[in-house]
C-alpha cells in the first residue's frame, strides 16, 4: 500500500491496545481484518501497539494484585518481546504504517529495535518528562496525545518537542472510557489549532463504536489524524464498549470519506463547476448600452444600464470596478448588449496600488499622522498612466464651512494650472520642497512656508523630491476647480477614490 508523503495526512491509526487479550494469534487476526477493512480507501492508515515492560513498570509489591484493574488486565493479556515483534512484523506485511505507545524507557529502547515507523505519546505520559527525554533521542515521528493536560503543560510540551526539531502531531482526546458524547470537547481542535497553526492536529477517540457523527466533525474543524481502538470478536474474546469491530471500522471510514467529500479543498478557493458557473452567470445582470455608445467612448454607468437576461460574452455588472476602464471598439445601438468582444479592458488595480504605496512613503517621511477611514482622492488629470508626471493626492479632512485638507505630492510630479471661482486657500508647506507659480510668478518654498492664493488667481505647484501641503480654505466644491487646459476638463473621470487605503 502506497504512503502519502506527508505522513501526518488523513492517517487513521486503529489501536489494538490489550484487545488481542494476550493472544498473538488473535492479535493477527485483528490486523488481518482491519486489513480487509480498509480497501477502496485512499488514505494512509497505521495500526498501533502499545509496549510496557512488565519488570518494571508495576511495583514489585503490586504484581499479583488484582483490584487494581490496570495492572490486573496488562498481567493478563502480557507478551513477551518475540510475541510481540510477530505483531509488528505483520503490522508491517498489512501495509500499515507501524505506531507504538511506550510506557516506559525500556519499552522505548525495544521500540527502536522492532523498528516502527512512529512514537505515540498516550495523554498519561504526555508530561511524564524522563519518558519525553527519552523518546525525543529517537529518530520517529511523534504522536501526542492531550487528555487532560492545561494550557501550560501543552505551552511546555510543544516548546520541548520543537526546541528539539521533533516532527509531530497532537491528538484531542478525551480520557473517558466510552466518551458520553456531551463530553467529547471537540472545539478544542480548534483551539489546538488556533495556538499552534503549524503543527497538525488529531483527534483520537473514546466514544462509542457506533458513533459516525465526531470523526465528520472534526474533519470539518480541520484534524488530519485520527485514532480509534479495534478489536475482532472470535475465539470466545469480546469487545470492550469503546472498541470497534471491523463493520463499525468500515462505517466509520466511510463517515470519514463522506465528510473530507464534503468539506471539500482547503487553502484555496475551488473552482467553480461548470453548472455552477452557469447557473450564477444566469442570474446576473448584464450591461446594457443606456443609449448609443461611440466607438473609442468609455463605458461607465453614465452611458450603461444593468439587467436580465446575459447573453454568451456579455460584460455583466460583476465586471463593473472603478479599477477598469472599459472603451468601445465599435458603437453600440442604444438597448444593446456591451459584449467583451467589442470593448478593450484597461485595468488599473496594480497601478492604483503602486500609487498608494508611493503616497504612503511620502507620509512615512514626513512622519504626519492621518486619521483612518479617510478617503484617499487620487487625480489623475490626464490619464493614471502619467500620474507620475501630472496629479497630486488629497486627504479631505474637514470640509463644512471651512474645509481642510492634505495634498500629497510624489517625487517629480506637478499639478496642473487651475483656479477657483469661490474659494480662497492658504497652503502650509508641512514638508519637502513646492515650486509654486501664482499667476505667473514662481515662488519656491519649503516646510514652515504659508503661502495665500486668493479667488481666481491661476496656480500651478510641482515637487522635486515630493511634499505635503496643508490646504486651508472656505468650503470645497468639486465644482469650483477650474482648469486651464480643457483636456482637463473633458476627462471625467480623473479620480479615484480609496477609502480602505491605510490598511
């Protein structure tokens, strides 16, 4: 059975636990079955161990004891080390890619020489430092286990494990044995996830054998690993209630498949299908021409109306940013469809960006600060492409009966002749260097510098190296600039706005 490369992705891991009851026979019947169970399913599967070294792992005192129900039952169903290497051996004649739990440093040196692919750290050991000590010296991938363990203890695990450069997994599980579904907690995957985005999470589970429902959830909270315990009733050996046979192993791997089937591709947006596109292609509106477009006229809700039907390569409302400009190739008959064949796409997102990190640059010099969620007015009195020569950015701060308001130059550029008919303004240089012509006459000027220009009086300013103006003035009316060049004024569109700017 072929492996995904990334190890950690959609695992299951069925855990045999004491279930083969002391039996190697019985535990190769176990993963002979589960190997049965596991065709037609495309994803990587483990089947886990668990090693404890008698000698020493119960207190010679208590050995013989039997109302302690652990020590009763691992006495019980005890292997001895070629017993259980026939275990691992067939574990990996399945296909499977190998998993152990130790309990213990000597169960850890016997892991390395079985060979197994994978160390699994149970929730009990989870802080049992001299065990970590000892199986972060191993070269295998771990699994990590986090029943009952706060914050801090996970805090100090995972900085232990990452200091070390351990690749690793940590499974949300719940120690009660079967999990009532009230308490199987499976939000914190989520949290597990939210605090270390960058370590894959699992889920391993408790619940009853024949719960379908927790897997599908926590595929949908993003686990990629998954555990369970498995067992096989034959011989006269039963299930314990949290154990599952083979057909509830099945139902649960499908109730898994069914689940990554529905949650689909993460990370990236999925394309849409082609009865999808359709369908949302049918309930859009289409750009209709509201009367006859001229070849070479640009296309804007000035001259354009939106409605049903959309015809096969009709420009709809979606297409409809103030970052595009659309022109016509040809005319368009008043009522008729704007189709993309006929129009030729001009788009200035990129651009648009370009210009606002140069604005920013400059107001990162000057070290102003600006109020957020205030409009950036971009103009571009001919064109956006020779913004970098003709144009100026303005921050509208206040505009009541006074208005105020900051105009921000990049390096090189000039701002077109104008005037204005019902406003005076004074401009307070707060940066950089201003060439600044008042009716012909040239000033230069430079921080500190105010400088008046009262009504009608014609005015051009540029930049070397860039600036920012403070322009103060009675109420701004967009309509009271007035522009020498009549190229100016015949370009309507000589502004955009960004409002979401600063972020």
């Amino acid at each position: 059975m072929e492996k995904d490369p990334d190890i950690f992705n959609n695992l299951f891991i069925f855990e045999m636990a004491n279930n083969h009851m002391g039996s190697v026979e019985h535990g190769i019947k176990i993963i002979r079955e589960m190997r049965k169970v596991i065709n037609g399913f495309d994803f990587n599967f483990g089947f886990k161990l668990q090693y404890r070294n008698m000698d020493t792992f119960v207190h010679p005192d208590f050995k013989a004891r039997d109302d302690f129900r652990y020590i009763k039952r691992f006495q019980e169903t005890r292997l001895g080390k070629d017993q259980l290497k026939r275990l691992k051996d067939e574990i990996t004649d399945c296909g499977f890619v190998s998993v152990c739990a130790p309990f213990d440093e000597v169960s850890v040196d016997l892991i390395e020489n079985h060979g197994f692919d994978i160390i699994k750290i149970g929730s009990c050991s989870f802080t049992d430092w001299p065990l970590l000590e000892r199986i972060v010296r191993t070269d295998k991938p771990i699994v990590a286990s986090t029943a009952g363990v706060s914050l801090d203890e996970l805090d100090r695990v995972v900085s232990f494990l990452e200091h070390r450069e351990k690749v690793f997994a940590l499974m949300h599980c719940t120690a009660e044995y079967p999990t009532r579904s009230k308490n199987l907690q499976l939000n914190q995957i989520d949290l597990l996830k939210s605090k270390y985005p960058h370590i894959r999470v699992g889920y391993s589970t408790h619940a009853s054998p024949e719960d379908m429902d927790s897997v599908k959830i926590a595929i949908a909270k993003g686990a990629s690993v998954f555990e369970r315990h498995v067992g096989f009733e034959a011989d006269g050996f039963t299930l314990n209630a949290y154990s599952a046979g083979p057909a509830q192993v099945r139902r649960w791997l499908e109730s898994a498949r069914d689940a990554l089937a529905m949650c689909g591709i993460a990370d990236v947006r999925p394309a849409p299908t082609v009865e999808e596109k359709q369908n949302l292609t049918d309930l859009r509106r289409g750009v209709y021409a509201g009367r006859k477009i001229d070849k070479d006229e640009i296309i804007n809700r000035s001259n354009v109306f939106f409605a049903m039907p959309v015809s096969e390569g009709q420009l709809t409302a979606n297409d409809m940013s103030k970052y595009t400009d659309f022109y016509a190739q040809a005319p368009v008959d008043a009522n008729g469809p704007v189709h993309f064949s006929n129009i030729r796409k001009v788009d200035n997102r990129e651009k648009v960006y370009r210009i606002v990190q140069q604005v920013k640059g400059v107001l990162r010099k000057s070290r102003i600060l600006v109020p957020k969620r205030l409009d950036l007015e971009i103009s571009h009195h001919y064109g956006i492409d020779r913004f970098g020569e003709y144009g100026a950015t303005l921050i509208n701060f206040v505009n009541r009966e006074y208005c105020k308001k900051l105009i921000i130059l990049v390096p090189g550029q000039k701002h077109p002749e104008q005037y204005h008919e019902a406003k005076e303004e004074t401009f307070h240089i707060l940066c950089g260097d201003v060439l600044l012509n008042i009716n012909g006459a040239e000033k230069r000027c430079k921080a500190g510098d105010l400088i008046t220009i009262e009504k009608g009086a014609r005015h051009i300013f540029g930049t070397k190296g860039g600036a920012v103006i403070e322009e103060i003035s009675s109420t701004y009316d967009r309509e009271d600039s007035h522009y020498t060049d009549p190229a100016i004024a015949d370009n309507k569109h000589r502004k955009t706005l960004i409002t979401y700017w600063m972020d």
